[in-house]
C-alpha cells in the first residue's frame, strides 16, 4: 500500500504540473532540462572517471597480497539441468584457494536435483549442496537466505546457473572489496551469444551501456547497484542489513539499496567480467526486463524515505540516487507530456500541428540522447570503430525505447491496479546450448553419411 500511495503522489503531481503549466509555459523545456540534468550528470561521472584514472597512474593502488578471505559460492538452480554442470566445472577451475561452492536446487521439477548431487560427488570436499522442498518459500532471495546458513565464507559470492567467469575472476574482485567501508563488488556482466541474433545483439549494447553507467557510479563514488549474476558480498554487510528480502522480485537491486542506507559503499569491478546468456525470443525478454524494472521501482518507492532519513548514507550516493531515478521519470515524463498534448488537440485546446511538432521533438530528443550514450560505451568499453558504433548505437537506441519506455507506464498501472506477486518470471538457459548441440549433431550425421 505504501508503494501504492507513493506511486499515485508521483503521477498526480507529475500529470497536474504538465496540464497546468502547458498553459502558461512550454514544458518541452522542461523536458529538455531534465534532459539536460541527465547529460551533466553523465558528463561529470565521465570526467570524475578521466581523475580518477590521472591518481591512479600517480599513485597506483596497492594490492594486500595477504587479503584472502574465504569466499562462498552460491549458485542457486531453478529447472537448470541443462547448464548447471558446465557452470559448476567452469567455476572449479578458479586459480583461488580460500573457496567453496554451495549448489541450490530451488523446487527443480526437472532433473536439476541429481545433476548437482553428482557434481557434489565429482568434487568431493569443494561442492555441497542443498535441495529446497517444494513447498519452501519461493524466490531467490529465499533461496540465498537458505544457502548462507551453510556457507563458511567471510565473503558470499552469488552466481546464476548460466555463468561463466576466467580462472582469475575472484583474484580480480577480492581486493576491491577489502576496505572496511566497501560491503559488496560487482563484477561487469557481459552477454556470451550476442552473435546470436539481433535481440542477443542489442542486449550485449545493453550491457555495454551498463558498464559505462556503472563504471561512471564508481568513479564518483555513488549508488552503485548489484546486478545478482557475479556480485561478491561480505558476510558482515549481509548481516548488517539482515540477509536478502524475501519479499522482493530483485533481490539485487534491493540488497544495493538498504547496503547504501547503512552506510555501506558498493564498488565496480569492470576488469572481472562474468558471461551470461542472452535470451534469444521477445516475449521472455520482455517478461525479465518486466521483473527487472518492477524491482527497481518498487524498491525506490519503498525506501526513498529510509535514503532520505539515513544518517550513514553518503551524500554522494544519495544525489547519485535521485539522479539514477531520473531515468525512470523522463519516460512518464515523456507519455504523459504527449497524452495531455492529443488530449489538448483532440478537444480543440490545443493547435494540432503545434502538438504534434512538440511530440515529435521530445521522442527525437530521447532517442538521440539513447543513442549518444550507447554510441559512447561502445567506443570506450566495447572498442567499437565509428561506423559500427554508429549502426550499433542506432538499432540499440530503438530496442531501447521499445523495450523501457512501455514497460514503465505498464509496471506503474501493475503497481496501482494489481496485488503485489513474487512472480519473478524465470527465465530459460541453455537454449543456444541445445540448438548448438543439436546442430553439432545434424552435422555429424551428414558427415557419417557422406563416409558412407
């Protein structure tokens, strides 16, 4: 109900200030400063970013060999027979000593539950596992809650069932996370079949951009976010803050969130990537990004007051946090700005030509502003030359706007309207896998018959 209240406050204020002012002022301006606050905001994360790189090739970090905490691994498994194995022999070959791997199986009603016993008994001391009953409470957070009372680790270590990581991976991310400030670090996700299709193609730019908005959060030292795939987390800032919510869709974005309001900083560590699949069809890409995007704005509902109140909160992350929200204003802004502006013209309140003109101009303005900063993060972070980041920029700026903008006015009416569910929408691994496989083996069939 609260989240309910706050959301109507929001909308009514928003829609009241759109409608009255349209009379006295053009509020495309005003679209235009927000607009505007957004690209100062990027530029001075950029510029923060071009310092911090100035000091530290002044005055290198100094890495404390000593600083090896154990760390636990969990992977929590949800109908994942078909990648579990290799995610689990991948994470093996870790050249890190201080580990173990705790395996989940969430309610499986696949073959997932034997599949991780016998990893367990393939890797003897170094694999455990946990089989949740059916009828235990649903969700991921749950399913860490469950886990973390059986790992030994000073450190927690969270991997979905699909990833993949390089054999330096945690050498890479534990010593971001030894300051006694730092609670948790989150490594850059990077989507492994991006090759696959357009749709894996425009997700891996997702992700690039990703990295630049998070890398930019780092370097001012703001609201960095966990992103639940590769995010490494001290035992005692999950304590603080009392383990994972069990009632939330995104646990990630939810830990980050009541981590910063304890006081704790969250860091980036672009240089530890870890590889995850893509999804290949539009509908169960539109059902994650749904999940994703409800959490997001469920949880700043929820504790924008905390945030606002907290004593141990930074200043930096804060501020860091108001303009991060301004992402998931400007599409509300936007749809609202050109509903009030047809219903103006459609009543004759309005000039027609004039109202459509605006309209235009503010979708033209958002989507060049897409473009900019995905053309940006596939120069810096992807080494894309110019032409290729120019076509890349172009159809990734229009997957963005169909995928976000919708999405926003479709979860704000969810929020409104429906009954908060847990439905977090799981989504399906190991597709390309098995479509790889089964192309491996129509090759091999054509060869046997062409020996014969």
């Amino acid at each position: 109900m609260k989240e309910r209240i706050a959301l109507f406050t929001i909308l009514m204020g928003l829609t009241a200030f759109l409608y009255i002012f349209q009379y006295h002022v053009n509020t495309l301006w005003g679209y235009v400063l927000l607009l505007t606050f957004m690209t100062i905001y990027g530029v001075y994360s950029t510029l923060a970013l071009k310092h911090k790189k100035r000091q530290l090739k002044k005055q290198p970090v100094k890495i404390n060999e000593d600083y090896k905490p154990f760390v636990s691994i969990l992977i929590p498994a949800h109908n994942e027979e078909a990648v579990i194995s290799h995610t689990v022999d991948n994470v093996m070959q870790l050249n890190y000593q201080n580990f173990e791997v705790i395996v989940i199986d969430d309610r499986s009603s696949d073959n997932t539950a034997n599949v991780i016993k016998n990893l367990e008994l393939k890797y003897k001391d170094k694999v455990k596992t946990l089989i949740r009953e059916q009828e235990a409470f649903p969700g991921k957070s749950a399913v860490l809650n469950d886990a973390i009372k059986l790992a030994q680790g000073e450190a927690i270590l969270v991997f979905d069932a699909d990833a993949t990581v390089e054999p330096d991976f945690l050498n890479k991310m534990v010593p971001c996370l030894e300051p006694a400030d730092v609670g948790a670090v989150q490594a850059r996700k990077v989507i492994r079949n991006g090759a696959y299709n357009l749709l894996t193609k425009c997700q891996y730019n997702e992700y690039v951009l990703d990295t630049y908005l998070q890398v930019g959060r780092d370097a001012i030292k703001g609201a960095v976010e966990l992103r639940g795939n590769g995010e490494l987390i001290k035992r005692q800032a999950i304590d603080d803050i009392g383990g994972w919510n069990n009632y939330t869709i995104t646990d990630d974005l939810d830990m980050s969130t009541r981590l910063h309001i304890k006081g704790w900083d969250v860091r980036y560590c672009p240089s530890a990537e870890v590889y995850e699949e893509g999804i290949i069809y539009l509908v169960p890409l539109f059902r994650q990004r749904r999940r994703w995007l409800e959490g997001t704005i469920r949880r700043y509902l929820e504790y924008s007051m905390e945030a606002i109140k907290s004593q141990t909160m930074s200043l930096r992350a804060k501020l860091d946090m108001i303009a991060y929200i301004a992402q998931f204003i400007m599409p509300l802004w936007m749809i609202l700005e050109i509903v009030i502006r047809a219903f103006k013209a459609l009543t004759g309140k309005g000039v027609i030509q004039n109202e459509l003109v605006s309209s235009v101009v503010i979708a033209a303005i958002t989507a060049v502003g897409f473009f900019m900063a995905i053309r940006y993060s596939l120069r810096r972070y992807d080494n894309q030359k110019r032409i290729p980041a120019f076509v890349q920029a172009s159809y990734t700026a229009v997957y963005m706007l169909i995928i976000w903008f919708p999405m926003v006015l479709f979860i704000c009416g969810k929020i409104l309207f429906c009954k908060k569910d847990l439905n977090w929408g799981k989504t399906a691994h190991g597709l390309v896998m098995e479509e790889e496989a089964g192309h491996n083996n129509i090759n091999s069939i054509e060869k046997e018959l062409q020996e014969v």
